[in-house]
C-alpha cells in the first residue's frame, strides 16, 4: 500500500528539491577544477531565480534557462571526462543521470512559475 506524504512547503529556495539535488551534485564533482565552476552555478542560479521570482520574473525564468544549459553543460563535460578516462565510467553516467533528471525537475518548476505568473497577471488586470 502507497502512503502519501506532502511535500514540505517551500520557504526558501533550499527547501526546493532541485536546488538539494544540484548542491550535492556539485559536491561531487567539485574535486576536478574545470568542473566545479559550472557544477556550482547551478544551486547558485536557482536560488536567485528563487529570490526574484516576483520581483523579475524574465530574469527568474531566464536564470532557470541558464540552469538547465549548464545541466546540459556537466553532462557534456563528464561525458569529456569518461572518455579521457579522468573518472570512473560508472560514477560518470550517474552523475550524468541525475544532471538529466534534475534538468527536467528544473524544466517542471519554470512551467510552474510561468503558469502561476501568468495567472497573477490575469488577475492584475
């Protein structure tokens, strides 16, 4: 039998799963120099894009984008690594995996925020 557990509000963008997800992502990949600085803007862009949400809204969706980009990035990247040998092939396609997975979760939230300012929009008017 399922049992259903509410997710936790969100009052703060470490409350957000993609941002949990990403900062232990970068934690991970820290250790190799040219990918820590893309592997930790992640976090970083989600927890502005979180901040500024009403404020900016283009900017809070555009940083969301640049999230996604640099998701798209590290699995290049580690993708790069595989091949070089530099990191064991199966912590690579995990990692890689999960930068896929929380690329999505990161996609699902900005059609949330766009979605719920669209609404207050209409509501304004």
């Amino acid at each position: 039998m399922y049992k259903y557990q509410p997710k936790r509000p969100v009052k703060s963008f470490q409350d957000l799963d993609v941002y949990q997800q990403t900062h232990n992502l970068a934690i991970k990949v820290a250790k190799h120099s040219q990918l820590a600085p893309t592997a930790l803007e992640i976090p970083k862009l989600i927890a502005t894009a979180h901040s500024i949400r009403f404020a900016d809204q283009n900017q809070a969706i555009a940083n969301l984008e640049q999230a996604m980009l640099n998701c798209n990035l590290m699995v290049v990247y580690l993708d790069q690594y595989r091949d070089l040998k530099t990191l064991p092939i199966i912590e690579v396609e995990q990692i890689s995996k999960d930068y896929l997975t929380v690329r999505r979760k990161i996609l699902n939230l900005q059609r949330s925020w766009q979605k719920f300012m669209n609404i207050n929009k209409l509501n304004q008017k």
